[in-house]
C-alpha cells in the first residue's frame, strides 16, 4: 500500500458555511446547452454577457453591469447592443439601449454556482467546465493555502502551505487525488522522493456535503486536514491541526479559517510547460512541518496510542485501515 494512501475520512458532522468569491468565466444551464453567460467580475463590480438567442432563433446578445451587493448578490437591467460590426469587417459603434426586460438577478451560491432569475423564471447556472474534469481530477496542480491563526497566537497569525496534487487513482476502492506538501516551489515538475515520503498528501470528495477533504502527513505526530469547498482556481474552508491516532473535531470554532488559489496548472506540474512561472529546480531543503499552534479541543478523541518506534508508512497505513473499518463498522 503506498503511503500516499492516507485517507481517514470520517467527517460525522456538517460543516457551516464560509465566504467566498464568486468567479469570472463563462457560465451555463446544462439543461439549454447553446446558451451561455460570461461573467467578468473585478474587484465588487459585474459585468455580464448573454449569448442567448431572439424569437425567430438568430443569435443575439444582452449585457448587464453594476456593483455586487454583499459578498455574492447582483440585480440589474438588461441592454441590447445592435448594429454593431461584422467579424473582421471595419469596425462600426453598436447601439445599446434598455432591453424593457426587467431586472436579472443573479445570486451565487458558491465560487462557480449561482441561481439567475429572469422574466418571472429562475435556473441554475454554474461555470462551465471545459477540460479539467471532475472535483478530483480539477485538484490536479499546485496550489497555494494561507490559514489564518490569529484567534491561537500571540506570534505570526497567518500560516501557508503549498500541495500538488499529481494524480488521480483508485484505492481500495476509493477515488482519491494524490500528492505531497511540495519542497519549494522552485521545484516546477513533480513531487520530490523526500516530499513523498515524509509529506504525502491525498484527498476525496464528499458528494453529500459537496466539499473536498485533503489530509495532509504533517510529522511524525500531526496529520493536517483541510476541508474546502473548491471552485477552479480557488478554495474556502477551513484546516485541523491534530495528533495521529485522534479524530478531529471538525466545526468552523475549531478550525483555521483557509484560502487556496492554484498556483500552477497541471500541465506544468506534469511537464514544467504551462501556465505558471518556469524556473530552473535547485538542491531541496528538508521537509517541514506546518506547526500550527493549538486549538483548544482541536485534539478530538483518542481511538488510538501512536507508536513512535512505528515508521511513517506503517502509520499511515494503519490510520487508513483503522477508519476504513470503523466507517463499515458505521453502516447500517
């Protein structure tokens, strides 16, 4: 079994909800496929197009613009644009004028989903996904997580990390992405033999709770669990610092509030091409550990005595078995 294989998802209780930023792209209904809206969002101002279509079927276009009311709400009138240039034809100035339609509302419920309404209707949209997968395979590259501990210390109170995730594989019958805490970002192509071995790193989806968990081997005494929700580019959530052979207490009192953005697109960490900054690799320094400070009741409950004498694989081994058994032994 490898080591990678670090698994230990028995999350028992419903996470709260965080903040977010919605996303700019390009954004659907998979049941009207033909149709899209582009979203461009900077800073709290929206401005969104419509690729839609008129009465007798001939593609027409509406936009939209105005601040973001709160974290995730839009309300605005909708313009037609007419007359304006063919392609590559000399450029002539469109008319736009208020479309009489009504107000659109578009209020997003996560980075990448939002429900609109329009005309007396209301469908859900969500950013359309051209290449990277499904919510694990979409993990796949590297990615760059700030946690926030100001609530514990005294001292720094923002902690990062840096996880790539290189692959996506079957075990035990379970799909997980896998990967390691990365050694520097310097090093642009894979995981390194060190960072494999001392900080693997894997993670599964929960479908039911719709977010991404990601265990993380600290050290030889600490596992780090992040629970996110993802969108493309970015995730929210919240991390767990806590001694192996405990459960964590997963709820937002006792976690790190975190942020990651991705940092390099898998096709760079697969070959070193694509999109992120190239730079040549260097010597590694030696792995490290995150070292958060403690979080009050964070320890959970004991299931079991961690062996020092025990090597890093055999211990992530027996994690994974012993939550592997207590979730079968859980079913009804």
């Amino acid at each position: 079994m490898k080591k990678t294989t670090l698994l230990l998802m028995l999350m028992l209780c419903s996470m709260p909800s965080w903040s977010f930023t919605p996303e700019s792209g390009l954004y659907w209904n998979s049941d009207e496929p033909g149709s899209g809206y582009n979203f461009e969002i900077q800073d709290n101002f929206f401005f969104g197009v419509f690729y839609v279509y008129d009465d007798l079927g001939l593609p027409y276009w509406y936009t939209t613009s105005g601040f973001i009311d709160g974290n995730a709400f839009f309300e605005g009138d909708l313009y037609i644009s007419e007359d304006g240039p063919c392609l590559a034809c000399d450029w002539q100035p469109a008319t736009t004028f208020d479309s009489g339609l009504g107000k659109v509302r578009i209020d997003f419920l996560t980075e990448t989903t939002a429900t609109m309404e329009l005309l007396g209707q209301q469908i859900f949209i969500e950013r359309f996904n051209f290449f990277l997968g499904n919510e694990l395979d979409k993990m796949r590259g590297e990615w760059q997580v700030v946690m926030d501990a100001s609530e514990y210390t005294d001292g720094n109170p923002f902690y990062g990390d840096v996880l790539v995730f290189e692959q996506s594989e079957r075990i035990q019958g379970v799909d997980m992405v896998t990967g390691c805490r990365a050694e520097s970002t310097v090093y642009y192509v894979t995981c390194t033999d060190d960072a494999r071995f001392y900080n693997s790193m894997a993670a599964i989806y929960d479908p039911v709770n719709e977010r991404l968990e990601i265990v993380v081997d600290d050290d030889d005494d600490h596992w780090l669990l992040y629970v996110v929700y993802t969108g493309t580019r970015q995730f929210d959530g919240a991390a767990y610092y806590y001694e192996k052979g405990t459960d964590p207490l997963v709820d937002i009192e006792n976690g790190y509030l975190t942020r990651g953005f991705r940092s390099a697109s898998k096709s760079f960490i697969d070959s070193g091409v694509g999109p992120n900054k190239k730079t040549p690799a260097t010597n590694q320094s030696a792995p490290r550990s995150v070292g958060l400070p403690h979080v009050h009741g964070q320890s959970g409950n004991k299931s079991s005595k961690s062996d020092n004498s025990t090597s890093n694989r055999e211990l992530l081994e027996n994690y994974l078995l012993q939550q592997v058994a207590r979730k079968k032994a859980a079913q009804p």
